[in-house]
C-alpha cells in the first residue's frame, strides 16, 4: 500500500517508520525541513528506544522517505494525519491549527479512494469538519479517525504490536470501503487477533481522551493516596500492590511519584475539560480539574520534602516561619532526571524539570543530570546547571530523583555517600529502597512512604 504521514513529531515519524516496516510504501510529510533532513539521514532529532534503526533499515529498503512537499503524497492511498495538538496557549482548548493546516495542505493531492486517517488527538466532533472539509473538495475521498495510543519510549513496539484497533468510520458503503483499505494496511496485526474496535467518528475521538483521561485519574488517584498514606505513616506502595491484585484494579499506573508530564497526558485532560466546557456539560468532567492539581502538587510536595529534610539537618540555615523553602538557599542539590519518563528525551510538562526549575527559583544551587533530555532542557531554561551524573552528586547536600531511569535507580548509595557532601535523598518516583539507602547513613523521603 502507498501510504502518506503527515506530520513527522513524535507520532507521526514512529508511524511512518513503522508502517514501512510493514512493508508498505511509505512518504512522510513535514513542514520542517531541517527535521525531514535528519529523518532522511536516519538521525531523528528525537530519542526513542529503536526509531533510529528502523528509519535506517527502511530507507535502506527503499520503502521510506520524507519531504517537504506535500505533491510527494499524492500517489499514496492512505495518509495518516500524524500533527501535534499542543495546549492553547492561556487556555485548557487544543489548539487545531496543524490539524487544519495539514488537511487543507493536503486536500488538493488527494486521489478518488484515498482514504484519510486521522491519528492526532482531537475535541470530539472534529473528525465530522474534517470529514465534510475533504469531501467538499474530493467527494469521492473518505475520513477514518484511528486514535494512536503508542507510548513514548515503547513507541515503535506500540505502533507495531498494538493492543487495539480503533476505528471511527462513516456511515454506510462508503464507511465499509474506507474500513477495507484500512485493514489493508493493518493486516499483520489484525491476522495475529489485535482486538479491534469499529464504531463512530465521535466514539473514535472519545476513545483516546477517555483513555488518557482514566490513565491520569488512575495516577492521582494513587498520589492523592500518598499524601494520606504520608498523614498517617502508611507505606503507599505497599497499598499500590495489595490493591493491584485485584484484577478489577490491576497494579499499572498505580505509581506514586512527582507526578504524569509529557506532551499527552497533561495537555488531553485539559482540552477535554474544556471541550465539555463548550458542550455545556462542564460540571461532568468536574474532577480532571481536582485529577489535574492533585497532579501539580505532587511537584510541591517534592520541594517541600527536600525543604524540610534540609532545613531538619541544618538548624541554622532555616530562615522559614511557615514555610521552609527558605532552607533551600544556596543549597546544592543533585537533581536526577529532567525527561517526563524514562526511555524519552521530551521534557513537554515534565515535573522533574519543573521541580529542578522551582528549586533553582527557591535560590538552591542545582546541578541537572539526565541520561538523554540535557539537550531539550538546557535549550528551554538556560539557567540552570547540567552535569553528568557523577558531576551533580559531586558534593550536594541532597540528592533527588525525579525520573526513574535504570541508572538511577542501580544507584548504590553507599557509593554515591562517597562523593556527596549531605546525606539526603528524595526519591520523587519511590523506586530506591529506603531501608538500603538508610543503613548507608542516608536521611530517605519518598512520598508516602514511611
Ligand atoms: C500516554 C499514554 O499512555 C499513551 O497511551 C498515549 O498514546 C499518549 O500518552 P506517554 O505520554 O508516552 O503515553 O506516557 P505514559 O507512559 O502514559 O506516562 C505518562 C506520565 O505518567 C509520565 O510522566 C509517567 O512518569 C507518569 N506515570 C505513569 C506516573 O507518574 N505513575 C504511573 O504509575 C505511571
């Protein structure tokens, strides 16, 4: 199958890689030139785990390429519209200009059958403009909406071995074409008894916002648990696992930690609020807003948590009445991880920049290490400090870990003890061993945890 991917981001370049893989014939479209260059030498600009290997192997193949020029789409029968639909600046709405963009862009290329495959995540009632949109201008053209939910850093897996197929088709004959076509391309994974599901353009659009929506209501949930758990002296994980075995629960997401970032999570709930809010039904999403803040506080709590530890080791530097971020005050502290999860270099909302950026507000002398995101963080807050990793510990008086890589978490504390200059370590993801890092002389904070 001929196949366009319009928007080559995170999404859109996994895709098309990934449909190439397939073994279809693939062209991936983006208004970006320098990002069309690197992905035509096989060098995305960004980090996910096997991308780069499977860009090399299809270009190799002959299967892959990418341009700018939207005239390089129009021998393809199916093109994934692949474009990111950021936050509204100001406002909780998505912004669709790439989406509208992409389709007007590309709606003077599109051939009698090609079938258009809407992957961005939208407001529900989106995919029904599109559609009228194309046929205005190819009536002979159809819309399916098929929601991506490929996480980053799996990315590739993801998209080739899905867990479901969603698809939003029109009614009618026209809907059955357009489903036979797009079987085609997923013929592998349908043939291997991926579930799939077939149903309306706004159950396809609600399918992925409730998804994300439920995923970050598990999160808070769990986190709103470890503030209890903290209240109390309960241990939150020990609760996380014994309310996992439930099946009804299942013990996935139910990490508590600094919280859910990245470009999906947080920006979904948001635009999902507000397009109820336009539905006039605002009240019924009501709680994505306390989902939303038990979220943000998780970032306070770090602070606070490495604040007090602080200010309890050093009576004299704790300026704080009621508050004791004063005890941060030229304060060096090893931040560990800056990338909203492991396995990513994307730090788009991601707590653990946020908390390294708070603490360098609060005047402490933060030094940042991170595996893959140094790049992207220094590029968007130039005033922090980035080290390696032996570099941030060197000498801090508190170290804290806010994005769970593999190396972070093999940390040996009684190694780290070695080169550090304090004793204090706040696991903002409570992946460490307390009682490990403790009979090494370490002060240990997770959050909500004994
Ligand atoms: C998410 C969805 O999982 C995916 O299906 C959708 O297509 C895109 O959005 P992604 O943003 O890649 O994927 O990350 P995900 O693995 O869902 O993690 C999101 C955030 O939640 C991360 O910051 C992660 O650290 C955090 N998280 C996750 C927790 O804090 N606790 C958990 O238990 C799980």
């Amino acid at each position: 199958m001929r196949i366009s991917v319009i928007g080559c981001g995170y999404l859109g370049a996994v895709h098309a890689a990934c449909m190439a893989a397939l073994g279809h014939q693939v062209v991936g479209i983006d208004v970006d030139p320098d990002k069309v260059d690197a992905l035509n030498a096989a060098t995305p600009s960004i980090f996910e785990p096997g991308l780069g290997d499977a860009l090399a192997a299809e270009l190799e193949a002959g299967r892959l390429r990418f341009s700018t020029d939207y005239a390089d789409a129009a021998e393809a029968r199916v093109h994934f519209i692949a474009v990111g639909t950021p936050q509204r600046r100001g406002e909780g709405a998505a912004d669709l200009t790439y989406v509208h963009a992409a389709v007007e862009a590309l709606v003077p290329h599109l051939r009698p059958g090609a079938v258009v495959v809407g992957k961005s995540t939208v407001p529900v009632g989106t995919a029904q403009l599109l559609a009228e949109r194309i046929h205005a201008d190819q009536p002979d053209a159809s819309l399916v909406w098929n929601p991506e939910f490929l996480r980053e850093g799996v990315a590739v897996a993801d998209t080739l071995h899905p867990d479901r197929i969603v698809y939003g088709i029109p009614a009618g004959d026209e809907g059955d074409r357009a489903r036979a076509v797009l079987d085609e391309v997923y013929a592998d994974a349908l043939a291997s008894g991926t579930p799939q599901v077939v149903t309306d353009y706004a159950t396809a659009e609600l399918v992925k916002v409730a998804a994300n929506a439920f995923l970050a209501t598990k999160i808070s949930f769990i986190n709103a648990m470890s503030e209890v758990a903290d209240a109390v002296g309960a241990d939150v994980t020990h609760l996380a696992d014994a309310i996992g075995h439930d099946p009804r629960i299942g013990r996935k997401f139910l990490n508590a930690g600094v919280g859910f970032g990245g470009g999906c999570l947080p920006k979904d709930i948001r635009a999902f609020r507000a397009r109820a809010e336009e539905l006039g039904i605002g009240d019924t999403l009501g709680f994505l807003r306390e989902v939303d803040a038990i979220n943000l506080r998780q970032r306070d709590r770090v602070v606070d948590a490495i604040a007090g530890a602080l200010s309890v080791n050093d009576g004299d530097r704790y300026f704080g009445s009621d508050s004791s971020t004063g005890s941060l005050v030229g304060r060096r502290i090893a931040v560990l991880g800056l990338a909203f999860k492991p396995e990513s270099d994307d730090i788009r909302d991601s707590p653990a920049l946020d908390v390294a950026v708070r603490l360098k507000g609060l005047g402490a002398d933060v030094v940042c290490a991170d595996p893959k995101a140094i790049p992207n963080a220094r590029a968007k807050h130039p005033q922090l400090a980035y080290a390696s990793t032996a570099e941030a510990l060197a000498g801090a008086e508190a170290v804290v870990l806010l994005t769970e890589w593999r190396e972070y978490r093999d940390l040996d504390p009684a190694a780290v003890a070695a080169v550090a200059s304090g004793r204090i370590v706040v696991d903002g993801r409570n992946v460490l061993d307390p009682d490990a890092w403790r009979a090494a002389g370490w002060t240990y904070r997770g959050l909500g945890r004994p």
